[in-house]
C-alpha cells in the first residue's frame, strides 16, 4: 500500500454538474481512500461551494460532530 492510500480524506464534495473536476474524480478518491465520505450537490458546478454555502456547511458540520 503507497502512502497516499494510507492518508485520511475524511470529506469530499463535488458538485454533479461539475466540468473540470466531475463527480468520476470524487467516486475514484472514494475508491482509494476507504474511509472517506462523498457527496455529490445536485446542479452544482465547479464553484458550488459558493453557490450552495449552506448544504456544504451541513456536511461538513455533521463530520465534525463525529469527532
């Protein structure tokens, strides 16, 4: 196992309508990094976090509280 399958991506984002980083990247760093979480916001593009602050807030709240 390299050492990049071992680090923690504990989160991962993306929005569906994403054109420079599609959802396929999110799915394959979910695939190498075991543990991570992804969510995918629906009509999202590449700056979704700032479209849609609020729903990006509560996933990132509730990993938060795992902790």
């Amino acid at each position: 196992m390299t050492g990049v399958q071992t680090c923690a991506l504990p989160i991962y984002c993306g929005g569906d309508q994403d054109l420079i980083s599609p959802v396929t990247v999110g799915q394959h760093l979910q695939h190498i990094f075991k543990k991570s979480e992804l969510y995918v916001i629906q009509c999202g593009e590449h700056d979704f976090a700032e479209q849609y602050a609020d729903e990006v807030a509560i996933y990132i709240n509730a990993f938060i509280k795992q902790f």
